[in-house]
C-alpha cells in the first residue's frame, strides 16, 4: 500500500442476525491479512470488530461498521441507530451488562464487549445520545 | 503435534472442518464466554467449550486456534458444522465434560 492509498470497507449489521455476527469481522481480517498487516494488529483489529458487531446485533436497532486502513492505523467506526446506552461509565465497566437471559446463555453479554474493545484500541472514544444512537470509534496504529 | 493426532490420541469425534486437521496444536483454553475466549485465548490453541451454535466458528477462526472440542457430548448446529467446513476450523466432538477432556489434554502434554 502506498502512502495515499486508503481502503474503506463498510458493513451493514443487523439488530439479533446472530447467524451473520461474525461476517463483517471475518472479511476484515481476510483483508487484512491480504494487505499484509502484522498479525499482532490483525489480531486487535478482528477483536474490536467482532465485540462491536456483537454489541450492534445484541443491543441495537441496527447499524454499521466502516473500518479505514491507510498505511499507519486502522480506523474502525460502529455506528447504530439506537436506543442508546443511559450510563457510559457503567457499561465501560468489566462485567456489567444489560443483556437478555437467552443473549448470555449463548455465551454472549458477559459485559467483556466494551472494555475488550478499549484494550485492543490505541485511541478509543464512545458517544451515545439515547433515542439516537451510539457511537464507538477505535484507531489502531500500524507500527513497522 | 497437530489436530488429527489430537483427535486420533483421545477418540474424539471430528465432525467438521476435516481440512484443518493438520493444524499444529500448541496449548489449550477452556470457557464459554465469547468475549473471555476472545480476550484470551491464543493463536493455535484448542478451545474446549459446550456452545455449539455458529458464532463459535467465528471466533475460532478469528484468532485462529486450531480448532474446536465440543464437550460434554452437546450437539453441534447444522449451520455451525457448514460454517467450520467454509472456513476449514476442524469441529471435534467428545461426551466427555470439560474437566474431564481438560485433564486428558493435559495428560497428553498440551
């Protein structure tokens, strides 16, 4: 990849689609592994992607995921339509959930989503405004 | 060793994924909270687990351990075995519980 090559993938996620959770972030690392990105940044970028797409299929209306490589980060955006989250802070911490019974006897919703996403992120912001929407961003920057 | 000889040493049940079967092994992780395998577990490692519906491929095949024990003699979804076959992550299947096959893993040197 040159220096002002950018590749932009954009992916549609669908509110309790639990058979296609999982796609967006597949294609994503295969690409990835085709741009021949180191597999340690493969690795974290795949983690955030599938958290973000689980957190989107779990709890939201529905919404997308656009993921930006350039040749120094990844940026990935989770973007959905609602409902929001009420408490940031409460939802950031290790354990905490407000999945379903039938969510977490899947193995879902151990409230591990949001704070893996953080750890596998070099910048990671959240936004929610409740009845709009929630919006996480995640970079990841590419070391030689 | 790889996963055909894991299968092979500990009569395991292969049911999907046979092109993945010469996956080198190089540890284990037990546990069926997706995000806790994710976190945790590492490349090539085998995950011992009783899910067994389709997203358990996916995560699989993310870090890509080298494949996926089904325990306690759960049975696996058509579409997960469908999926293990498209993305060649060999699905294994065992009655034994997940304390049991553990040890037998340990037993062997994994």
């Amino acid at each position: 990849m040159s220096s002002r090559d950018m590749v932009i993938l954009s992916y549609r996620v669908n509110p309790e689609d639990f058979a296609k959770a999982g796609d967006a972030s597949s294609n994503t690392k295969k690409v990835l592994k085709k741009l021949g990105i180191p597999s340690d940044i493969t690795r974290r970028v795949a983690i955030v992607t599938y958290e973000a797409e689980i957190n989107i299929t779990i709890h939201s209306n529905g919404g997308e995921i656009i993921v930006s490589i350039d040749k120094a980060k990844i940026e990935i955006i989770a973007r959905d339509y609602g409902p929001g989250i009420p408490d940031i802070d409460r939802a950031m911490e290790k354990g905490y959930s407000t999945a379903s019974d039938h969510v977490r006897e899947m193995g879902f919703g151990a409230g591990m989503g949001l704070p893996n996403m953080k750890r596998c992120s070099d910048e990671f912001q959240i936004e929610s405004q409740k009845g709009k929407g929630t919006t996480v961003t995640s970079t990841i920057y590419i070391h030689d | 060793m790889n996963v055909n000889e894991l299968c092979r040493n500990l009569g395991l049940n292969p049911v999907a994924g046979q092109k993945g079967m010469d996956r080198a092994v190089n540890g284990a992780y037990a546990g069926d909270l997706l995000s806790f395998v994710m976190a945790n577990a590492s490349k090539g490692n085998v995950w011992v687990t009783i899910q067994a519906h389709a997203n358990i491929v996916a995560v699989a095949s993310l870090i890509e351990m080298a494949c996926i024990i089904v325990a306690a003699g759960v049975e696996v979804d058509g579409d997960t075995l469908d999926k293990a076959n498209g993305e060649g992550i060999p699905i294994l299947t065992t009655g034994d519980d997940t304390y049991t096959l553990c040890c037998k893993l340990h037993d062997l040197g994994v």
